[in-house]
C-alpha cells in the first residue's frame, strides 16, 4: 500500500491536535479511530513511551484516516525512526541547528518548539515560520504570543502545555495561532478504561471549541 502523500504543513492539520501519551501499543489503533471519529484527524504520538514508535506504525498502517505525527523529538535518530514508522509530521519541545537539518531533511512537516523570541528570531533567520509555542501557560500564554503578533507576523504558532477547553478559543482566536495542542480530550481514566466513546464524545467538543478560531 502507497503511503499518502505528508500534508503541506502541520498548521493545516486541524485547529486542535490531540498531544498522546500510549502506554500500550494495543490502544493506538481504537484511540486514533475515536479521535478521528470525534473530528479529530491529527493525531501527535508523543516518545514518552517505549510503546510510542510501534503506536505510531500501527496508527500509520491501520487508520488511514488519521495523520499520525511524532511528537517530543529530540534527535536526529528519532526523526529516522518515526519516519520509518510512518510519521507524518514531526513536533519538537526546543531546536538545535541539528535537529532542525535532521527535520529539514525528513520529508515531513515540522514544528520546531519555542518559548523566547531570540529562538523565534533564529527560527525566522533560517527560514522557518512555523513553530510549536511549549510550555504555552507557563511561559506567557495568549498575552505572549499577542505582544509577538506585532514585531513578528510571518510567525505562526501552535501552542501546546497547559491548555484546556476554557483556554483554547483565546488561543486559537490569535492571529498568529493556526492550531493548539493538548491532552484535555483522553483523560487517564477514560485511557485507561479503554472507554473509546467517552474518548470519542470529549474529541467531538474539543472539535466543536475550534469553530472560533483559524487554521489557516
């Protein structure tokens, strides 16, 4: 079977992406399907876990409605791997010039994170306009990234850490936010219970949150 083809940018994915955490490889597939089924297509792996890369391959290989990425890459070798599993975009917490030619060099999307505006500047200087805003909450929230609108417009951000369904229409009604990251819609308990419908109804406000905001 031909992969498809990566998307143009991550930003276009969908106004909200689902931050994962999968302790068992055996919930990639069920957990995509209820995020999918929920209105939400992009799904960020993260490699917290041991389980991740083969999570990423199952979701790759059985869900082909979902654009499954890798998220919390930190090395060139990790970038090969997810590829190889079958990435479609990749999410970085910070950057190294390192990291980013291995980004660069993958094929896919990418969003390198950020969280000063020297490291936006930077960004900015090798071409690069599209990042991930982490830790959001703690490191300025909406009230940062609007004082960044104005010196900085060809910037645009996802931010991601500490939103929730309160917080992200102020995000997303940014114009320099096209999409938020975050984990409100797979609650522990519901993970854990395998309770996919639950999963699958919080995916489905968390979609309709969007309808404010821009991802464009």
């Amino acid at each position: 079977m031909v992969s498809p083809a990566p998307p143009a940018s991550v930003l276009d994915l969908a106004p909200v992406v689902p931050v994962v955490v999968i302790e068992d490889a055996g919930d990639a597939v069920p957990l995509a399907r209820a995020l999918v089924a929920g209105g939400l297509p992009a799904i960020e792996v993260t490699l917290r876990t041991p389980a991740a890369l083969e999570a990423i391959r199952q979701i790759a290989g059985q869900v082909p409605e979902a654009v499954v990425g890798a998220g919390t890459v930190i090395s060139a070798a990790q970038v090969a791997d997810t590829v190889a599993a079958g990435a479609r975009f990749l999410v970085s917490p910070g950057w190294t010039d390192v990291l980013l030619e291995a980004m660069r060099g993958s094929g896919v999307p990418f969003l390198p994170g950020v969280s000063t505006t020297s490291e936006v500047v930077a960004l900015l200087e090798r071409g690069v306009r599209e990042m991930k805003f982490f830790p959001a909450e703690a490191a300025g929230g909406t009230a940062y990234l609007k004082s960044l609108a104005g010196p900085l417009p060809q910037a645009r951000f996802c931010p991601t850490g500490g939103i929730g369904p309160g917080s992200a229409p102020e995000y997303l009604a940014l114009p320099n936010v096209a999409c938020v990251g975050g984990s409100w819609m797979l609650p522990r308990d519901a993970v854990a219970a395998r309770d996919w419908g639950r999963v699958e109804a919080l995916a489905r406000e968390a979609a309709a949150l969007s309808a404010g905001g821009t991802c464009r």
